[in-house]
C-alpha cells in the first residue's frame, strides 16, 4: 500500500515555521490579490489564500472587480500595485473572465512582485535553470516530493497537462531537479503507455478518475493535481482507492497538493518582501 503524501500536514508545519521566521524579522509582507467577477471556486481560493495569510502573519487586501471589467481596468489595478511601496506580492486570480487578455494583465506584474511566478520574466529564469519566483502549484509538489525523501534525479518523470500554470512550470523544474521528463497532453499518441514509463507520474488534466490503475507502473510516484467535482465529491484526475493499491507514494485529494500550493504562495511572498526590503536598503 502506497504511503500517502500528506499535503496538508506538510504545509501546515511550513505555515507554523514560517509564521516563526516572520515573527522573528522585521518584516512585514503584504500581498494583494486582484479577482474578476463572482466565480465561486475563485472566490473560495483567494478567500484560502487570505485566511493562510492571516494565519503566518501577512497582510493581506483584496480588490475585487466587476465581472464585466475590461482587460484596461484590470491592468491598471495591477500597475496601481505595481506603484504602492507598501505591497510586496501581487496574485491575480485566474481565471479571467473571456473578455480580459489574460496574458497582457500577466505581463503588466512588476516581477518583482509576481509571487505566482507566471510573468514571463520569471517562467524564462525558471527554463533557463535559474528560477527566482516559480508556480506555487509545481513548487509545492517538489517540495512535497522532498518532504518524503522521493528521488528525483535521474527518474523518469510524466508530467499529463501542458498548461502554463501546471504541467510546463512542473515539467521545467523537474528537469531542473535532473529528471528525465515527458510532457503529455490531449494530441499525445499512445498516452497510456507514455504514463506507464512514469517513476514520478504527476497529473495535472482537470478530469476525475482518468488515471487508472493499468496505466500506473507498480512503485511509481504519483501526484494528482486536478481538482475535480464527481457525485457531490471533490476528487483528483486519478481514481487514488485503486490506484494507492499499487503506487509507492499518491497524494490524496483534497489534502494533497492544494495546501501545497497555498504554502508556497505565502513563501514566495516572503521572499518578495525580503528582497524588495534588501533592494531598498542598498
Ligand atoms: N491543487 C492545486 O493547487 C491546483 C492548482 C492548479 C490547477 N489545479 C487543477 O489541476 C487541473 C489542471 O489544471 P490546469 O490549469 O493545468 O488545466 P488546463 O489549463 O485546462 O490544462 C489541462 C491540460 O490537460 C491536458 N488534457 C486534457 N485532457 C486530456 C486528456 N484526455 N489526455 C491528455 N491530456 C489532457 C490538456 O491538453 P491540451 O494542452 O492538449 O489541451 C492541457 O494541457 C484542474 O483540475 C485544476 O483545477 C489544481
């Protein structure tokens, strides 16, 4: 039986540390989150994110935005962020509604700031091999799979999804970490049989139960990243009963990666602080 990767608990003692580390210094973080209409997932992400802020002692202001808001007012709240010496992160919370360029309001975060780590600034140091601020969500995963001791170097890493978010940040910093990497997405060829070659499987598709047990390799590794709605039950992308039967290690949902992720938005934010408190002292 697979151990369980236990996002939640892990994330919790790196909130208490961090809390700690905070406390300690003479600094005071401060993140904005800017959200776009009324999506209830995304109210109830930022909502977690505050709640995590408040619980390591950062401060948090939220601005929420019309529904209907044009991609112009959007990126003038961000550029207003940008200016306000008093805000160390800025999280725009994805996604935007359809009539707002995403990629132009990305684009506008200082980098400095980009505690998502999707400006491309940031994601070109990630594929260049030198990172500053990466994804929260493929970072909390390689610090969950460094928590339980997982060898990365030199296994055969599947990364399923190819997004900008998940699957090509997680694939980077896999091969950062010396994986030998494939990425899979909806035109691969003969997917079950690319996911079968996994040591570290991490699945990052967005449809409940698509990994199956005959498409893991016994021993392997894997992470479920998908956040998925099925008979009034939040599950991942892989059917994790069965599948923890012939796994290593899995991470459950919920519990998993998400309280990862959180985590890892909270330190990013931290060290954006700490930076920008260096960069004003020199
Ligand atoms: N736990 C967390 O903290 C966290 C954070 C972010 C996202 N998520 C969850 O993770 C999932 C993925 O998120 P995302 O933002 O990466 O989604 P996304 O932007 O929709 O990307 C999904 C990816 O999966 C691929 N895909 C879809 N169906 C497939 C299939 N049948 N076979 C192979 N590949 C397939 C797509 O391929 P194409 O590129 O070819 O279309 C795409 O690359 C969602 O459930 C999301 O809610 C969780």
């Amino acid at each position: 039986m697979a151990t369980i990767l236990d996002g939640k608990k892990t994330a919790d003692r790196k909130l208490a540390v961090l809390r700690e580390k905070i406390e300690d210094s003479a600094l005071s973080p401060h993140l904005a989150t800017v959200i776009a209409g009324t999506d209830p997932a995304s109210l109830m992400y930022v909502r977690m994110k505050h709640k995590a802020c408040e619980q390591v002692g950062i401060t948090s202001v939220g601005i929420t935005l019309p529904e209907n808001a044009p991609t112009r007012t959007v990126v003038d709240t961000v550029l207003e962020l940008n200016r306000d010496a008093d805000i160390d992160g800025i999280l725009v919370q994805l996604p935007l509604p359809a009539q707002v360029d995403s990629r132009r309001v990305i684009a506008a975060v200082h980098p400095g700031k980009d505690v998502d780590g999707f400006h491309p600034e940031n994601l070109g140091l990630l594929f260049s091999g030198r990172p500053k601020f990466t994804p929260c969500t493929p970072t909390g995963i390689m610090a969950l799979l460094a928590e339980y001791t997982i060898p990365v170097a030199g296994s055969r890493a599947v990364v399923v999804g190819r997004s900008i978010d998940v699957g090509r940040p997680m694939s980077a910093l896999l091969t950062n970490a010396d994986a030998t990497v494939t990425v899979c997405h909806s035109k691969t060829r003969n997917l079950e049989e690319e996911i079968r070659r996994a040591d570290i499987l991490v699945s990052a598709i967005g449809k409940a139960h698509f990994i199956t047990p005959a498409m893991v390799r016994p021993g392997a590794v894997v992470v479920d990243v998908g956040i998925n709605h099925l008979d009034g039950k939040l599950v991942g992308d892989v059917d994790f009963e069965a599948v923890k039967k012939i796994a290593s290690a899995i991470t459950p949902v919920p519990g998993g990666v998400g309280p990862m992720t959180i985590a890892t938005l909270m330190e990013n934010t931290c060290r954006a602080a700490k930076e920008r408190t260096c960069d004003r002292a020199l």
